[in-house]
C-alpha cells in the first residue's frame, strides 16, 4: 500500500470551478488538502495528472456545461489513459452515479468529503471508480489554510458558514450543500491574519445566508453582525463585504455596522427573487414584498448611497402576467445598481419539482428573461450615469481586457471603474472622477489629491 502511495506522489493538479463564489473558496481548500500531500498545483490542463471539476447545480444549464466539458475531457484521456479525472461539488453531489457511468469520470466527491480527496485519487484507476458523497455536519474544514495561489490576487473569499436550512422550495442547494454549520470564530479570524500577511486588500466573507452566521461558546455568542465588526476591527486596511444576505434575516444591527464601519464596504447583495407575494410564498422565501421595501429603506436611510445589487428570476410555478409585472415593479421602484436575472429552472428533489406544475412556457419565460433585463440594463444606465462628476476610491484589480493602457477596481459600493493606467499600482486604492458611464461599467480618470 505504501509503494502504491509513493508511486502516486509529486502528480500535478488541475482544477477547473464552476458556479458560486463557495465553489472558489472550496476549490482553494481543496487545493490546499492536497498540497499538503505532495501534490502540486499545475494551470495548464494537458501537464496534469489529475483534472478536477468542482461543479454547480442551480440550474440546468449549469450542469450542462460540465456535461459538455466532460465529453471533451473523454478525447483528452483517450490520448494519456493516465490522467484522472474527478467532479466534485454540488453536481457531484445529486447526481455521483450518474457522472460515475461516464467514460471519463474516474472519482466523485461531495462538498462535505474533500478531506478524503487523496484517497480517493490513488484509489482510482482504470478498473476502479470511486466515490465519497457522505454529508458531515460537522465539516467547516477547520485546520485546513487555503492556499491563494494568484500572487496578483488581491480579494480573496473565506467561507462562514456552510449548507442552507432555509429550503426555499426551488432550490437545490439545501440538498447539494447540507445543512447549515458555521465555522468558529477563532478559525475565522486564523485565515484572515493569514490572508493580511500575503497582502490581500479585500476579503468577502460567503454563506449562502451569512445573517444566520452563530458561534456559540459558553460566555459569548457571536452573531454575523458582531463577526463582521470583528473582522473589521483585525483587518483595518482592508476592505470587508460580504455575501449573501437573506431579507428576512437582515438586521438592523448589521446595517448599522455597515454604516459606522469605515473598512466594511456601502454594498449589499439582497436577493428578493420575485416582487409578487403569491410567488414569494409559494417559493417559501418567508418575507413580503413590503418587508423587503422596508428592509430596503431602512438600507437606503441608514447608509446614504449604499450600493444595492439583487438576484430575481421569472417564469416560477403559477407566475402570472400579474406575477411578473409585480417583479418589474420591484425592480423599478428599489432601482438596484445591478441585478442577477435569471429564469426558472426545475431541480429535481426539490419542494417545487415534486409539488408544482413548471407551467410558464418556455418561450414565455425567454420572453420575461429578456424584458426583465432590458428593465434592469436601463435602470444600471441610469444609476451609473447619475455617478459622472462624482469622485471615488478605486482598489486596482488589474488591467482592463479591452486595453493595457487601462486599469480597473472596484468603488466600495462595487462599481466597477475603468480608466487610464496613470502609474497606477494593482492593490493600491486611487480617487477617480467618472468621466463617462455605460450599464456595466464607469469610465473615470484617476485625479491626484493636492
Ligand atoms: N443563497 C442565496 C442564493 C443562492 S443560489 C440566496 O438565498 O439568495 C443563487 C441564485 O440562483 C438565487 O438567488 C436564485 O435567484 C437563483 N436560483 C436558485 N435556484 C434556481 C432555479 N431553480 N432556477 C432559477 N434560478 C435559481
Ligand atoms: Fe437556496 Fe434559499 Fe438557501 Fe439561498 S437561502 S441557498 S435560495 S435554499
Ligand atoms: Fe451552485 Fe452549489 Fe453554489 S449549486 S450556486 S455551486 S452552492
């Protein structure tokens, strides 16, 4: 057993993600699991030995897409029966033996069971496929550092919490994720100061509702609001965000830190998902419209010009002319800087699948998609031309795809600027002035404090 062990040792790694932010922050665990096994890291997929997908279920399409990739992959093997491939993540999770059956799948691992990656990997072989998708409860990969490869990198992600209790009834990833654990905070806080020694400038800190964010200990519990301050307070040049809320667990308290928190960014990501009541119910998203307008106000009061971005999709069971038009009005009225749109997708195993009838057409819900994004396009454009003339501070992510003569960042409501390059340094935060603005994005130039 040693000899096959040694025998497996110094293979090189390549990891392709897919889907949410988790997915990255997951894939980095993973990565820092088995290089702590002598595996190395490799970015070219023909070098590797070993290719991982760490996959997403949240809609068809999602899936699809490793499909499609896999079928590719299956060519790359033909040519070196050597290299084996793995899909990890949600995808791996509902459906392992299916992905099992195919040509080039050779391991599967669920969310909960990277730590037994390596395992899995040298038991693999051309006879033998193999697959862990046990869920464990206690599972927040505690002890484990994330590597951050990308010396340019300057904004990384650290998980809170795990899982999702919340079942809204069109979603997967209750099932995919487990349910909900959060990490302790002194684990929280070990990776941050490890991330502040490798010169992050911005951390966001994920959950799928980081609001439900509890650490107890026998004389203290500690609530995401408090966390987030905490993480503040130990990392006070550094940006904090944070994603993702749930409406109906947003506090007060968290506002009010957002507000007196000079390091935690004006932004929040607030998911409503439909402006209809009868949709929101039946989705059991637990909160009105109306609750979600109040909870948007008391934002909007609290912290003037706080950066709001949403998630929405269109064509759910029984959604109405009346429905949707109820989702434009939303998005008329709260008048997000950006929106996610998205078009119902059923997922098997889920309340909806199993309950509903998915009775909007196709064509329909193509139809909705599109005017929702032409709403939401003018909407941005508009937002985004307000901000011409107004001065902001940019962390410098890097050099914009269009031309190396320009830079971009992001404002701390999570707007992104473009502008020339003026000797600008990547990681270091400049005061722009937005000269022009498009839907997605803001042209400024950088302007030299006197
Ligand atoms: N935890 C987050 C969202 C996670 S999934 C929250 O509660 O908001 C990201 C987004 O995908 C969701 O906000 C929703 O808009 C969309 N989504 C989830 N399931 C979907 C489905 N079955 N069809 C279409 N969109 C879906
Ligand atoms: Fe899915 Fe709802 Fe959980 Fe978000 S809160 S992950 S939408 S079940
Ligand atoms: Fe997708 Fe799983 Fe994230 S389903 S959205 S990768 S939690």
């Amino acid at each position: 057993m040693q000899f096959i062990y040694n025998s497996l040792m110094n293979q090189k790694i390549y990891i392709e993600t897919y889907g949410c932010q988790m997915n990255v922050a997951d894939s980095e665990t993973v990565m820092a699991i088995l290089k702590s096994k002598d595996f190395f890291a490799e970015q070219n997929i023909e070098n590797a030995d070993v290719i991982i997908l760490n996959t997403c279920s949240v809609r068809e399409n999602a899936e699809q897409r490793i499909w499609n990739r896999l079928d590719f992959l299956k060519g790359l093997k033909k040519r070196n029966k050597k290299i084996k491939i793995g899909i990890i993540g949600c995808m791996a999770q509902r459906i392992s033996e299916k992905l099992l059956e195919h040509e080039a799948v050779d391991f599967v691992a669920g969310p909960d069971s990277y730590r037994f990656l390596v395992d899995l990997i040298n038991e693999a072989d051309l006879h033998t496929k193999v697959s862990n998708t046990n869920f464990d409860i206690n599972e927040t990969y505690s002890g484990i550092e994330s590597i951050k490869e990308n010396k340019n990198k300057i904004s990384c992600f650290v998980s809170i919490t795990r899982g999702c209790n919340n079942f809204c009834t069109y979603c997967i990833v209750p099932y995919t994720r487990g349910r909900e654990r959060s990490r302790s905070l002194e684990d929280i806080l070990h990776e941050i100061n490890i991330l502040k020694s490798l010169n992050y400038k911005e951390i966001t800190l994920l959950g799928q509702n980081v609001n439900s964010y509890l650490y107890s200990t026998s004389n203290q519990d500690i609530n995401f609001p408090k966390l987030i301050c905490k993480v503040a307070e130990t990392l006070p040049d550094l940006r904090i965000r944070f994603t993702t809320s749930h409406p109906k667990d947003i506090s007060n308290d968290l506002i009010y830190a957002i507000a007196e928190t000079p390091n935690i960014c004006n932004h929040i990501h607030l998911p409503v998902q439909s402006g209809s009541n009868k949709i929101l119910d039946l989705m059991n998203r637990k909160y009105t419209h109306e609750l979600y307008l109040e909870r948007i106000e008391k934002i909007k009061t609290i912290i003037p010009n706080c950066g709001l971005s949403t998630d929405m999709f269109c064509g759910f069971s029984n959604e109405s002319e009346q429905d949707f038009l109820e989702s434009l009005n939303l998005l008329k009225t709260v008048e997000f800087d950006s929106a996610f749109l998205f078009k119902y997708s059923v997922r098997e195993g889920t309340y909806a699948a199993k309950n509903f009838i998915d009775d909007v057409p196709e064509e329909l819900k193509m139809e909705r998609l599109n005017e929702m994004i032409k709403l939401q396009t003018s909407i941005s454009l508009k937002k985004n031309t307000e901000k011409i003339g107004e001065n902001f501070d940019v962390l410098v992510e890097g050099f914009s795809k269009r031309s190396e003569n320009d830079m971009f960042g992001r404002t701390e409501h999570n707007n992104v600027v473009v502008f020339p390059k003026n000797n600008c340094k990547i990681g270091t935060i400049v005061k722009t002035k937005i000269i022009e603005a498009t839907s997605a994005t803001l042209l400024g130039k950088v302007v030299i404090d006197k």
